[in-house]
C-alpha cells in the first residue's frame, strides 16, 4: 500500500481506508481528535478529544509516549495538520494526519 508524505513531516499521512481497516480489526489505536467539543459529541471514532485551539494548553493531558503512533483526526483534515505541527514541535515523533479527515472516512462507511 502506497503511503504519501505531508509536507510537514517525516511521517505517513494514513488514509481513510487504511484507518478504517485498523478500526474494523479492532486495533487500540490512538487517536487524537481536534475538532470542537459539539463536532465530538455529534459524530466520532472515539479517541480524545482536545481541540485544536486549546492543544497547546493541554499537552501535559495526553497519556501516551513520545514515540507512540498518534493518528490525528479532524473534519478535512486541515486542523489535524496544524495539530500535527503542535505535537512534532513538544517532541512527539510519530504523528499520523488522517487525509481527507472524518468526511473521507465517513464515505467509505456509506
């Protein structure tokens, strides 16, 4: 499977097919949503939820390690990205921002 490169990072983006793939196995992912609190609470895949705008303020919430996969998840993927910057910069090294966000995820649902 071909994984393309962010600008941003050394680091795959995931597509919505593989993340659906993982989800459908039952994997423990980790999973960092970045969307509002009512965007959470309307539709999600679980995770935690910290929106972008308070991520900064809210780093020391997170329970995973730096080097610990972390897949990044947002309505088109646009927060995610900025959120990915966020944590590359506090030292998390294995980021992962979901294409095309929950909206490429949610049509390969329907």
């Amino acid at each position: 499977m071909s994984q393309s490169l962010n600008n941003n990072s050394k680091n795959p983006d995931i597509k919505a097919n593989e993340l659906l793939d993982r989800l459908k196995l039952g994997e423990a992912l980790k999973v960092l949503d970045v969307r509002e609190p009512i965007e959470y609470h309307t539709y999600n895949i679980g995770g935690t939820n910290i929106s972008v705008g308070t991520l900064m303020d809210r780093l020391d919430e997170l329970e995973w390690n730096e080097d610990d996969e972390i897949i990044l998840v947002c309505k088109a993927g646009v927060r995610s990205r900025t959120a990915q910057s966020i944590l590359q910069q506090n030292g998390y090294i294995n980021t992962r921002n979901l294409t095309g966000g929950l909206t490429a995820l949610q049509r390969l649902k329907s």
